[in-house]
C-alpha cells in the first residue's frame, strides 16, 4: 500500500491546511515484453544534438526538439535545424511553448527567442525578462507568455512584460522556477525548488507538502480527470479538492526523480526519470528502459502527439518514438 502523505496549502499567510489523506490500492510493477512499434532518431538522421532537453507539437502537427545545440522542427519526413547563426537567442533549448498563433517560444540559458516561422524575435532580462536562465515556458488560456526563470516569472501579454518574484507569503513561493503549467480553468501553476504556486485571478495561492524532497518540484500535468499531477524529487502527487495521492519507487515507479509526467491516449500516465520511465494506469506500473525500448534510461521529456504516439527524448541518445498497439 502507498505510504499516507498529506499535502498542505496556505493562501496569503493563512495557516497551512492538512488535506484529506487519499489510500491507494496495491500498485505492482511490471515490465512489458513488447508495447509497440518503436522509432529512433539521433544526431546524424535529423536531429543536430544527442541531447534533447524538450518535445512540443504545433497546431500543424510538425513537431519541434529542443537539444543542446539547436532548434530542430520535424515535418514527418525532414528535420530542419536553426541556430545561433540562424537568429535563435542560444543554441542550448531548454523549453518549448507554442501560442495561438503558432509562434513557437524558444527559452534557453540566455534569454527567451519568439520564433514566427521565419523570423526570431529575442528577449533578454533588458527586455523585461526577470532573469535570463530560463528553464520554463508556458502559454495561458490568454495567450499570455509565462516565463518560469532562475530569479522569478515573467509574464508577456503581447506589449509588456511584467515580473513576479517571492515576497512574503502572498506571491511566488520561490524564485527558482523549474516547470509551469496552464491548466483547464486558467490557473497557472509554477513549481520551484521549495514548493509550488498558484496564480488566479490574480491572486497566489502557496502549496507545500509535508517531505521537504517533495517541494522540489521539476514537473506540473493536469490530466483529462481534471487532477494536478506534481514530479519532484520525491516522487510524483496527484493532487485534486479532496486529498492526494503519492507514488514513489516503493510503489513500483522506476526512480524518484520524475522529471517529467504526461498521460496517452489511453489514460496511462507517464512519469520520465534518469533511470527510465513508468507507466501508470492508475493500478499497475510498467518499467520502460534501454532493455524494452528507450534510447536512453534518462528521459528528458515526454511528448504524447495527437495520433498517440509517445516521443521521449533523451540525456544523451536522441529521440525514442512509442506507437503503442491499438487495444
């Protein structure tokens, strides 16, 4: 049985609140002998670097890479790559998000690049940017670009950007901003390495859980159920109003470190870790690694296209594509 865990949240200075403890049933893990039809791509077939740090998809369908040296867009057929010389702020991509108007938003170690299909636009802490470390990017339901940085969160609403920073208990909980994510209702949520925050309606709400491991938060995903699922280096939370869940590797999850979570067309969550990834489908626990299918045991990121396809990107040996069998 998972461990009983509470998951405690204050809004504005108000006393931190225990929520209702949520016991899950018996998870086993298990390691699938074969789930799919499996695609490879690395440096040298398309992609500029090994490394691929982020996935995300366009309204196109062209699916765009972000690796260590590079922007890499793939039509179906071609990858085409742009760079430094090419207009991207810096060649390390770090976070990819993509607006309404199929602007991709590039962030990077020096700054964030708007990139319109032809031409790159940069922003840089003399912009408005908080900080130039950028480690995440994500648009609203507004179309607001959110810039998740190593000094707070930035803000752009097309004109101007505007800047939030920790101050007290009534905004940011922490400045060092690792994921952010939109969810269905237009709640921003931001997790930083001492907790997460919300901001609605311009207000902030403050969640903390009880493990300190588990405020180190490296990846927000709301699933079609409407639950907040949370990777820290403590597991992974879901978390809806009436309590939460924990799992960890006593569980079954394949590592603790969960850099990355995301949910297929079948419901099944993905959690990505160094040591490979899991999937959930809300009993069981699948173990993916080098062994069964992956290019690499560290998964980087995890994107779920919109034909299922589940594209996990690697430290260090390029892109594993996932066609699972139709069921």
């Amino acid at each position: 049985m998972i461990s009983k865990k509470y998951f405690s949240s204050y809004v504005f200075g108000a006393i931190i609140v225990s929520l209702v403890i949520c016991t899950s049933c018996n998870k086993t893990p298990t390691s699938p002998v074969s789930a799919g039809t499996w695609t490879y791509y690395k440096a040298g077939n398309g992609l500029p670097s090994n490394d691929v740090n982020c996935i995300a998809q366009d309204n196109e369908g062209n699916i765009w890479i972000g690796t260590d040296f590079g922007l890499t867009r793939f039509d179906g057929k071609n990858f085409f790559t742009w760079q430094q010389n090419n207009g991207l702020i810096y060649q390390s991509v770090t976070s990819i998000a993509i607006d309404k108007n199929n602007n991709v938003w590039v962030g990077t170690p020096y700054g964030v690049s708007k990139f319109d299909g032809t031409t790159f636009t940069n922003y840089t802490s003399a912009n408005g940017l908080s900080y130039n470390l950028v480690y995440s990017v994500a648009i609203d339901g507004q179309d607001n670009v959110w810039v998740g940085t190593g000094d707070g969160v930035s803000r752009f609403d097309g004109s101007n950007w505007t800047v939030y920073q920790k101050s007290g208990g009534t905004s940011l909980v922490n400045n060092y901003v690792r994921s952010i994510y939109a969810d269905d209702s237009n709640n921003v949520w931001f997790g930083t390495e001492f907790g997460i925050s919300k901001y609605s309606n311009s207000n902030w709400s403050t969640f903390l859980f009880n493990n300190a491991s588990a405020n180190y938060v490296y990846s927000i995903f709301q699933d079609t159920q409407g639950n907040m699922w949370f990777g820290s280096l403590a597991g992974a939370m879901q978390y809806n109003a009436t309590g939460s869940l924990s799992l960890t590797e006593s569980d079954g999850l394949v590592n603790n470190k969960v850099e990355v979570i995301n949910q297929d067309h079948s419901g099944n969550m993905w959690f990505g870790t160094e040591f490979g990834a899991s999937e959930y489908n809300g009993s069981n626990f699948k173990t993916f690694d080098e062994n069964n299918g992956l290019a690499s045991d560290w998964v980087t990121c995890i994107l779920v296209d919109k034909s299922g396809k589940i594209w996990f990107g690697s430290k260090n040996k390029g892109i594993a594509v996932l066609e699972p069998f139709k069921q």
